[in-house]
C-alpha cells in the first residue's frame, strides 16, 4: 500500500516536474548563449559579463524568491477552491513586480561604479557597464513573467512555460548572432547587443505568457487585469510577509557565489573567466532540482491546503530523493568528461584561452564535492516553503553561506594559498551545511504540524 502510494506520488511529481525541469533548463541556455558568446568575444569580455551577472543576480534571485510564494499560495487555494484569493494573490504579485523593478533598475544600471567600489580592473568595469546598459531594462519583463509563471504552474499547467521559454532560446540565439557580431545588415555591439537582445526575448516571453492567460478560459475566469490599479494591501503584506524570507535566503545563496567572483577577480582575468566557465556549467546541472523544486512547492502546499499531513510528508521526501539521485548522474559527469565541457564555452585552440581553461579545469573538480548537497538544498527550501515555513531557511542561509561558506572559502584562498580553488572550497561548506539543516527541519516540522490528519 505505502509502495503504490510512494510510486503514485514520484509519478505525479515528474509529470509535474519534467516540464518545469525543462523549462530551466531552457532559461538557463538563454544564459549559456550569452556566456558562450562572449566567450567568443575574449576572457575579458567573458570577465565583464560575469561580474554583471554576479553583481545583478543576487537582486534578480531575491526578487524571484519574494514573488515565489504567489505558487505555493496559489495551490493552497486552487486546493481549497478559493478562486477570489488566486487572483487577489496574482494581481499583488504584479504589484510587487512593478515596484520590485522600480528598485532594482536604478541601482545595476551604475555596474561600473559598483564595480569599482570593490576594486576590480577599471577596462573590465567599462566593458561589464556597456552590457547593463541594455541589459538591466530585462528585469521588467522577467519579474513580471514570473509571477504569470507561478499562477500557471499552481494549475500544472507547465507546457506553455516550456513551449514559451524554448521560442525564447531561438531568438536570443539570433539576436546575439545579429546584434554582438554585427550580422545580418545590424552594427557590432559587442556585449551591448548582448543586452539589447536579452531584453528584447524577455520582453516578448512575457508578453506571450500574458496573452495566453487573458485568453485561456480556465485564467479568463480570474479577471487578472480588471482593476489592476486597485491595490489589496492585505494580500500584498501577506505575500510580502512570507516572501521576504525567502528572497533573502535566495539572495544569500546567490550573494555568496557572486561574493566568490569578486574574489576570484582579485585573483585575476583568466581566473575570473575559468570560474565563470565553472560556474556556468554547475548552473545548468543546477536547474533540474530547481525545476523540480517549484514542483515540490506545489505537491506539498497542495497537501498543506488539504490538512493532510501523509500527503505532504510524502511529497516532500519523494522530490528530495529525486533531487539527490538527478544530482549523482551530473556530479559523474562532471568528474569523468569536464573538459570536454569547458571546451563548448573555451576554444583549446586559442592559446589565450589556455589559462582560463585551467582554472575552470580546477574549479570543476571542487563542484564534485558539492552536487548533491546544492541539490538537496534548494527542494528542501521548496518543501518547507510548501508549508509556509519561511524565516527558518533563511536564517540557516544566511549562517551557511556568510558565516561557514565565504569566511572558509576567504581562508582557504587566501590565508592558505589555495586560491580559486579555495574560494569553491568555502562554496561547497556553506552548501553541505545548509542542506543538512534544512533536511532535518523538514523531516522534524512535518512531524509536528497540526492537521486535520496524522
């Protein structure tokens, strides 16, 4: 009995998942197409971007994490069958897209004052302006993608997300060919055009998600636009409640890694460029937990709507296992072929490449140590976010990461001359420690919760 229960569940997750898992798969090869770009571009040019990226991310990631409790409240209501509360959470998640943009915008589009303040190479600032530039006017249209995206998920409704996303791969793959490389009658941009044609995909992906929901018949009913200008103040500090949390631990996790690159900047050109090779391919494993990990919200908030304490117990650890075993297959991968894998982002041919190839070659080996745990890590967080239970991951973030992650990886690289090479080793402490904790905080809160069933 408890078998069939176990299998009906693992298959629900993945019919629910895959499209999810794809979809950010399919988000992050939006991003893989700049990087490899820019790869062609030069190291330096490779450098800029990661700086930008590594300085706008934790803002782009706290911000995705406040709007990325519309999903579980969502479920918790479609569960219930509350269809005002889905769109009074809907619509207030479009607010906090609005004003979360009106922040953000202003402070990344000064990239190379910030970059200077931590005083990193002066050429590598101006590059790294030149493509935020174009490229910080994305986040609009992204913020606002995603709280749609949530809304559709809660409903499993993930196809569209993936069929959306994939059209979006092909344009950002031309824009980039037409606009950095001066092709198709365009002028060479360089990383400008890199930014001009994230916002353009962006722009249009929202666009897109937004027709499909005022014209789909099971969303119509929603009125999501009809006085939007109306504002809900209780739902807007409902979600603002148990979403700053999560946007904090989100960001503590990004902040650490873009931390890293600062550092590893100090260190120099080619070592920022190994590690941004490096880090682009842990992102791409990393996006088969965090697929899955949105449907982990799903399963167990649904669960929690119902006061059912089996079903998201149950939910929670199918996703983590899944999260676990997806993780060994890529930490093999990454142990048996990475350099054929960093040579998809750096030419062996050109001699200029060579040390930045060797970094990332190091660098790789140190990702081994952390797969499981940074896999682990981020569908616990969903499972616990599943139950409301926010603050708690936060605060074992904030510790993992500034107080275990960086301070060793600052130790290691620096005061033992390890390096780069030091600096992922703090990467992989703060991640094994969150896991562990959140681990344990699921399986001890599940138990005690107050349901209807026990």
């Amino acid at each position: 009995m408890l078998r069939q229960k176990i299998l009906t569940e693992l298959y629900k997750t993945v019919t629910l998942a895959w499209p999810l898992v794809v979809a950010q798969l399919a988000v992050i090869a939006i991003n893989t197409t700049d990087v490899v770009m820019m790869g062609w571009l030069g190291p330096e040019y490779l450098a800029a971007g990661t700086l930008s990226t590594a300085i706008s991310h934790p803002i782009l990631l706290a911000v995705l994490g406040l709007l990325s409790v519309v999903t579980p409240l969502v479920a918790q209501n479609l569960s219930s069958r509350k269809f005002k509360e889905i769109r009074r959470t809907t619509r207030q998640g479009l607010w906090l897209a609005v004003l979360a943009s009106a922040i953000s915008v202003p402070i990344l589009i000064n990239m190379e004052f910030l970059i200077s303040v931590m005083q990193l190479d002066s050429s590598i600032a101006k590059l790294a302006q030149s493509y935020m530039d174009t490229a910080v006017w994305y986040l609009i249209p992204v913020f606002l993608f995603f709280v749609l995206r949530n809304l559709v998920s809660a409903h499993s409704d993930t196809k569209v997300i993936l069929n959306i996303t994939l059209l979006g791969i092909v344009l950002n793959g031309l824009g980039n060919y037409a606009l950095m490389f001066g092709n198709f009658g365009f002028p060479k941009m360089e990383l400008r055009g890199a930014g001009i044609s994230t916002t353009i995909v962006n722009t249009f992906m929202f666009l897109a998600l937004l027709f499909y929901v005022l014209k789909h018949p099971r969303y119509k009913r929603y009125y999501i636009l009809v006085r939007i200008y109306k504002p809900d103040w209780v739902i807007f500090k409902k979600i603002l409640k148990l979403g700053s949390p999560v946007g904090l631990m989100i960001a503590s996790e990004s902040g650490l890694f873009s931390a890293a690159a600062v550092l590893i900047g100090w260190l120099g050109t080619a070592e920022l460029a190994g590690h941004a090779v490096a880090l682009q391919i842990t992102a791409i494993a990393f996006m088969i937990p965090l697929g899955l990990s949105h449907a982990t919200t799903i399963r167990v908030g649904y669960g929690y709507g119902l006061q059912d304490r089996f079903k998201l117990t149950l939910a929670g650890w199918v996703s983590i296992g899944l999260a676990v075993g997806c993780m060994f297959g890529t930490l093999l991968l990454f142990y048996v072929i990475p350099e054929k894998l960093i040579h998809l982002f750096l030419d062996p041919s050109v001699a200029s490449n060579g040390p930045a190839i060797g970094f990332a070659l190091s660098y790789m080996f140190v990702v081994t140590l952390f797969q499981v745990a940074d896999g682990g890590q981020v569908v616990a967080a969903s499972a616990l976010r599943g139950i409301n239970d926010t603050k708690f991951p936060m605060y074992v973030a904030i510790i993992g990461y500034w107080v275990v992650g960086l301070p060793v990886g600052y130790l290691l690289g620096f005061n033992f001359g390890l390096r780069g090479v030091g600096v992922w080793l703090g990467l992989a402490a703060g991640l094994t420690f969150v896991a562990v904790v959140l681990f344990y905080r699921f399986w001890s809160l599940s138990r005690k919760l107050e349901l209807n069933q026990a």
